[in-house]
C-alpha cells in the first residue's frame, strides 16, 4: 500500500471522526456534515490510488488543501491546537506525502 493512500485514508478518517467530536461536544451540525462528507471524499480517494487510478491522488489533494485552508482560519481565529491545529498538521504532512505521489 502506497504513503498516499495510507495518508488519504488516515485523513479520511481523522476528518470522520473530527466530525462527529465537533457534534458531540458542541452540537454542530455542519461539522458533522463536513467532517462525513470530506471524509467520505478522502477514503474514495484512497481506494482510487490504490488502484492506481491519477483521480484518486488529484482528488485527496483537492480536499485536503480545502481542510488545510479551513482550519488554518479556525487556528487563526481560535488560537486553540485542537481541532484546527492538529488537522492543519496532519493536512500538511499529507499534502506532502500526497505531491512526492505525483512523481
């Protein structure tokens, strides 16, 4: 199993259940709904880079640079390291992983 898609499914499921902690501790629904839904997103991903398929990768890129730009304006604005900070993190480490996947 390639970095990447270990990555794009690590991230998936980080956002999954970011998701579901952010609806549980303070009743939000969008984060419940975006954490599902771009989780959803990058496990797909991970399944279409493993079969080697040039969308899977385009994709985990595309859906982590948007988590990576949410939550460095929640960090921001926040200032806290969880959520925003941790997933600004682990976004960054795969993004890395995810462009060396490109070469």
């Amino acid at each position: 199993m390639s970095a990447a898609a270990i990555m794009s499914f690590v991230y998936g499921v980080l956002s999954i259940v970011g998701g579901f902690i952010g609806y549980q501790q303070a009743g939000s629904k969008p984060s419940l709904i975006s954490g599902t839904i771009t989780g959803i997103l990058l496990l797909v991903a991970g399944f279409g880079i493993l079969q080697a398929q040039v969308w899977g990768l385009w994709l985990a890129i595309a859906v982590t640079l948007l988590l990576v730009t949410v939550f460095i304006v929640r960090l921001v604005k926040t200032r806290k390291f969880f959520p925003a900070g941790l997933m600004v993190a682990v976004g960054i480490g795969t993004l890395i992983v995810l462009f060396k996947g490109i070469g």
